[in-house]
C-alpha cells in the first residue's frame, strides 16, 4: 500500500510537472489606455451624487460654517493630526486622533478628513493617510464622513490618478457611502464603512 501511494504521489507530480514545463511565454501587457483628457467637475458631482454622497461646493473660508452645518450643535468629531484648524467651527468638539482607540473613534458623530485625489470618471475619493487624512480606521468607523477635497486634486481617470498616489501608501479608495445589496438586491449602507458621505469641493 505504501509503494502504491508513493507511486501515485510519483504520477501527480510528474503530470503537474509535464503541465508547467516548458514555462509560457511572458505575456506582454498592453498599456495604451487612456491617460489624458479634461478634468470635468460636474461629472464628478453628477458620479459622487449618483453614489448618494452629498456634495458641497463652497470656497474655503465657508468650510467651516458648511461643518457645522452637517454636524449637531456640541457634536464630537475626530480629525487627523494634519487637519486645518480653519475648517473645524466652534461648534463641535474636535477630536484629535493621537491614537485612539477604536470605540472612541466609532462613538464620535463623524470624522473630517481631507483627500489625495478625487477621480471625475469614476466619482471617486483617494485618500493615502497623509497627515491631514490620518489613518484608514478613521473613514472606516464614525458613522459620518466629511471630506473636504480641492479641485487641483480633481482627475479626469484612474489612471491619472495612479500618477499622483504612491502604490506604497495605504490608499483608501470611497465611492460614496458604505454600501451592500443583499440576496434580494436590498441596498444596506453603513455595513462596511459610513453611511453618510458630505464631499466639500472647494475651487
């Protein structure tokens, strides 16, 4: 019995062997996508609105009144170490992430961040955990996310947006709120992430 087994061990690998030899051939990737074209800001807002985020298009002495706007009177918000002073309102309690622990974070009413990169074909936010994005637990518990995102880091495409983030960061890509469909195709926000999603885009 052990010589059969070692004899159809034997088999196996010399089958898989005989499959892999001689190796393929390494296949050449095309890389003639597209790369260019005009950054369109209102597909951006046409794609983010259609993700059921809510856009806000202000200047950026308005950040601060559009916050408080969004969040309860006396709301508790976390922000990353890196955030502008300038965009917080005096009306929420902010809270700096010195490394909080994961129930602080989800107990805050939401979390102010800013972005990497925005991409208008696809309406979708980059962020890669700078210090005014912070780390990726904070877009992921808080039940709110304000992002704010400039429209000099507005792309038209991916690929476009490959060319500013670094693949050795820890890139969070969000296409408007946390989303999940059931097997009756039933929509659940806020499963995997936030359910609410404000974007304030700045000129």
């Amino acid at each position: 019995m052990v010589g059969a087994a070692v004899n159809s061990r034997e088999t196996i690998l010399a089958r898989l062997r005989a499959a892999l030899d001689p190796a393929p051939a390494p296949v050449t990737v095309p890389r003639d996508y597209r790369r260019d074209g005009p950054v369109d800001l209102d597909r951006l807002v046409d794609r983010l609105t259609d993700y059921r985020a809510r856009v806000h298009q202000v200047a950026e002495t308005a950040v601060a009144d559009t916050i408080a706007g969004i969040l309860p009177v006396g709301g508790r918000v976390v922000v990353p170490p890196g955030l502008p002073p300038a965009w917080l309102p005096s009306t929420v309690t902010a809270l700096a992430d010195d490394g909080l622990d994961n129930s602080e974070i989800a107990a805050a009413d939401g979390v102010i961040t800013a972005a990497a990169v925005a991409i208008a074909d696809t309406g979708t936010v980059v962020l890669d955990g700078s210090p005014d994005q912070g780390r990726r637990v904070l877009s992921l518990l808080p039940d709110l996310h304000i992002c704010v995102v400039r429209t000099a880091q507005v792309v038209a495409n991916v690929p476009q947006a490959l060319t500013r983030l670094n693949p050795h960061r820890p890139l969070t890509w969000i296409s408007g709120p946390s989303a999940t469909s059931d097997i009756e195709l039933n929509r659940v926000e806020g499963v995997h992430g936030p359910r609410t999603l404000h974007i304030i885009l700045l000129p």
